[in-house]
C-alpha cells in the first residue's frame, strides 16, 4: 500500500536549544513555553522535544508544562522524541495518565550520554525488542515514527515492528548539500521515502534541515508528512526572532509545494 502525499508538509520546531541555554543560568530565561508559544503564533503546526536522561536541555518539567500549553492548540501537535528504552516511554505513561496530549513518539536510538542523534534503528538486530514498546505506545494513543537512516531495504522491517512512520536522519544530505554527492544523497533519500510509502508508513524527516537545503530536499523526496528542525531554526531565531523565523521556514515549504 502506497501512502497518500500530504498536502503540506508540517514543520514542528525542537525546542532542545531553548533549553540548552536556559540551562546555563538559574533564572528561568529564555522560557520554553514562551519559545513554543510564539513559535505556535507563528505557524509553526507541531512542537518537539528530545527529553534525554541527563537533562542537559529538555527537563522532565518540560515535558509536562508543554503538553499541558498544547490543550490549547488542538489543531496542533506534540512530538516527543528519545529512546524508549531510557526514560521516553515513562514520560508517555505519565503523560496519558494526566490526559494531557500526546501525538507522535519518535523511537531513536541514542545512548544516554550520546553528542546527538546521529544514526537510526537497524533490521532485523532491533525486530524483536522494539515489537513490544511500539505497541505499548500505540495503545497510550500515540503515532510512533522510527527514527531511520535513508536506507530503503530497512523501511519493511520498520512496518513489520508497527510503526507508523520513519523519520529520516537528513544529516547525510546536509552535509552533502554543497558537494558533488548532493544529487547522490538526494536519490538515497527519495528511494527511501518512496520504499517507506510502499510499506505503507508516513515519512517524517529531520537534523540539520535549514532554509538554505529544506525547498531542495523537499522538491527531491516529495511526500514528507513533517519536518522537525531546532538548531537551525533556533541559531535563525537569535537574530530574526521566532516569528520571522517560522514564517521563513514556512516559506521554503511552500516554496518546494509550489515547484
């Protein structure tokens, strides 16, 4: 089964920088829920954390604040990444259990002290353990993307576990975005997405996504569902603001749905 093209793709913006540098100082500032507000006012249609165990940006009060600012914008959703053998999948119990929103869990395979996302789940080494949480997380309610590399012979085993969705890992295109292996990086990514809509699973993208490569990479590898971007997106915003920022992103989406 070929999965429908959405009519847009949905930017969700990570808020895991925000936190970062608030966690610098005991003040408070800069507010993650104001930064996830403006970034709603803005167009932003979905906001997303990466709650690590060591809470070097996103912390567990987070987590929580923002769900609960999301009953707000039920037209909006709540992404939560991380990897659901660390602490992901007690946050999603807890959030269930306060009947606060929860949209899309997004399983990625990170170690606990781990720079940055860099890599995605493999088949068949993961097949088994990942069955049962994946479950687990559909049953609280939640749409569950496996964070994937661009590789279109692991898209099946991604729909055998019962995902939903695979969010590519797009730091390879990123880096190749101004080399010769641009176009080849591009091809990788459209038989990725294309193998994944196959299966029958949406497609989500995201790292190192910016407005110089995003109209590009969404022209290339049409039928993405959602883009989550928060470096890029946070490093714009420290001299255009949230409002300009998300508007500029918003922009090379239309851009590429216009081509």
């Amino acid at each position: 089964m070929t999965m429908a093209f959405p009519l847009r793709t949905a930017l969700s913006v990570n808020l895991n920088k925000v936190a970062l540098v608030r966690n610098t100082r005991h003040l408070g500032i800069p507010s993650v829920t104001r930064a996830a507000t403006l970034c709603l006012q803005a167009g932003a249609r979905g906001i997303t954390v990466h709650p690590r165990p060591d809470e070097r940006h996103i912390r567990r009060h987070d987590v929580f604040e923002l769900a609960e600012l999301m009953q707000a914008w039920p037209d909006r959703e709540y992404n939560i990444e991380g990897n659901p053998f660390h602490n992901l999948m007690e946050i999603a119990r807890e959030i269930k259990s306060r009947g606060l929103p929860l949209h899309q869990l997004t399983f990625v395979p990170d170690s606990e002290g781990q720079f940055t996302s860099d890599h995605g789940w493999a088949f068949p080494h993961d097949t088994e353990r990942l069955v049962p949480l994946v479950a687990e997380a559909r049953a609280l309610g939640a749409r569950v993307s496996l964070f994937m590399d661009a590789d279109a012979a692991q898209m099946a085993g991604a729909k055998a576990v019962g995902a939903d969705r695979v969010e590519l890992y797009t730091e390879p295109y990123a880096a190749a975005w101004q080399t010769q292996q641009r176009t080849e990086q591009l091809e990788r990514f459209r038989a990725a997405a294309q193998a994944a809509r196959d299966a029958g699973l949406g497609v989500n993208a995201g790292h190192d996504l910016n407005r110089d490569n995003l109209s590009e990479f969404l022209r290339a590898v049409p039928g993405v569902s959602e883009v989550s971007i928060g470096h890029a997106l946070i490093a714009d915003a420290l001299e255009l603001g949230y409002a300009a920022t998300v508007a500029d992103y918003n922009r090379c989406i239309a851009i590429a749905f216009a081509a």
